[in-house]
C-alpha cells in the first residue's frame, strides 16, 4: 500500500504503533534482518569502493576513481558539488555522502554545457558555501566563458577539470552498444587543451595536478579562498593512456 504522507508526522505515529506489536519474536527477527543489511548499506559500500580505488592510488594518469576518493575526504562538511564530470565523477555518489539537502547539484538529463555557469548561480545563491564544479574537460569546452564569470565576481567556486583529452563516455559506449572501437571526433588532442592557461587567461588562478598526492591539498587551498580558482586534473583516457 502507497501512502502520500509527511514522513516526520507519520513516523511519530507509526512508530509507537509498532512497537505496541512487537513481541520477542519480532524484535529478534528485525535485528536479524538489520545485521543482514550491513554489508550492503552505503558505507559499507563506499568503505569496499574506497578500498579499490587506494589500490590505483599510485596510477598516472590519475584513477578517476582516485580523484574522487581524495576529493570527497578533502572537501568541507558545508561543500556544495556541482557535478558535469562525466566519466570522472562515475563514483562520487558511492564515496560521497550528503550531509544536507543542498550537497550536490547534478545532471537532470544528459544535456552538457552548464556546469561552469551553474556552479557560478549556485555560489550566487549560497554565498557562505564553498562551492567545487566538477566538469568534464569536453563539457568545460561548451561554457569555459563562465571562468570569467566566476572572476569578475570573484565567485568562490574550485573548478575541477576531469582532463581525460577526450569525450569519454562517448567512445566507452561506441565500444559497449555498437563494438566500434574506431572513435572519430573524440579527442581533444593535438594540440592539447591548456586549461591552466586558458583559466589563466579569464582572470581565475590556476594548476595543474597529475599526481594524487596532490588533489587533497589543492582542494583545500581551492575552497578556502575567497575567489574563484581552477585544478586541471590529469585523469585516465579509458583507453591506455
Ligand atoms: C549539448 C550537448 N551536446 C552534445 C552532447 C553529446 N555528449 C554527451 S557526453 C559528451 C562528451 C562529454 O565529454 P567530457 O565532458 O569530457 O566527459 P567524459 O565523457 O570525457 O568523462 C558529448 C559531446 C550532449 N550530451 N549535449
Ligand atoms: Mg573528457
């Protein structure tokens, strides 16, 4: 039965209401059933992810995985995530928890292009909030004129590129739907995009981070400042490189 209800009023009810009926049995029969839910619930989900990716920890190019690992235990409790990444970002939901209901603004659809802007109106509006946009490098390319944005207003946000010179997703499904392994168009190479440079260009401090030692300490340098800045993240292409 579906009841369309106020979650707090209704458990103040039913609560009571059930324990009113619970014999020993009963009791005995939830507490199994909670400890068999153990292992499956998020953190001990995110504890058996987290431990994969660590075993990455040492990869160059970064493991996207990696990245979102540090990035998740380095960011403040109050952090607010605005996510284009991608492929990048594929894990964050299993190594991030949301502590508020504001925590994380992401896709609604698979339309690219508003994450820069987005992460600027989300700082607009939640001033006291330090804000990091995590945007793939080829959805970056379809709104990076926001960086000048985020700099003239001197917008708190930590811009993170997931640099992977490449459209990602679209050559992983190429391979998994079609078994194309020819890509054409899905490059962003030759010549390489200069994202310190072309942050740079627009007002907004930048670097380059291909190690993973490195992220922690970027971000909490990125989100502490009152201004925007931007981490060009060196991560894996997916395919070798
Ligand atoms: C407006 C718009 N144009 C094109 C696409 C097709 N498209 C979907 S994902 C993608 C590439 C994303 O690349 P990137 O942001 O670098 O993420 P990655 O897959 O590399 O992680 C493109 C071009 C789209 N979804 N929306
Ligand atoms: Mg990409």
């Amino acid at each position: 039965m579906a009841l369309r209800t106020n979650v707090r009023e209704t458990l103040r009810v039913l609560v009571p209401a059930v324990r009113r009926l619970r014999t020993a049995a009963r009791a005995e029969e939830a507490a199994r059933r909670l400890s068999a839910l153990g292992p499956a619930n998020w953190s001990a989900q995110r504890a058996r992810l987290a431990s994969d990716a660590e075993k990455a920890a040492g990869a160059r190019p970064i493991d996207p995985r990696v990245l979102m690992l540090r990035i998740a235990d380095a960011l403040p409790e109050d952090a607010v995530v605005v996510d284009e990444g991608i492929t990048t970002t594929a894990s964050l939901h299993g190594l991030r928890a949301l502590r508020h209901a504001r925590a994380h603004f992401g896709m609604a659809s698979g339309g690219i292009g508003w994450g820069i802007a987005a992460a600027n109106g989300v700082s607009v509006a939640l001033p006291d909030r330090p804000v990091c946009a995590l945007i793939g490098d080829g959805s970056a390319m379809y709104g990076v004129q926001a960086l000048w944005t985020a700099a003239h207003y001197r917008l708190p946000v930590a811009f993170v590129i997931g640099n992977n010179r490449s459209y990602r997703i679209l050559k992983e499904r190429l391979v998994s739907m079609r078994g194309v392994e020819k890509h054409i168009g899905m490059d962003l190479r030759d010549p390489a995009i200069d994202w310190v440079g072309l942050a740079l260009a627009m007002g907004v401090p930048a670097r380059r981070v291909s190690d993973a030692a490195d992220i922690a300490p970027a971000i909490r340098e990125a989100t502490g400042r009152a201004g925007p800045s931007l981490i060009d993240a060196v991560v894996q292409d997916g395919f070798g490189e």
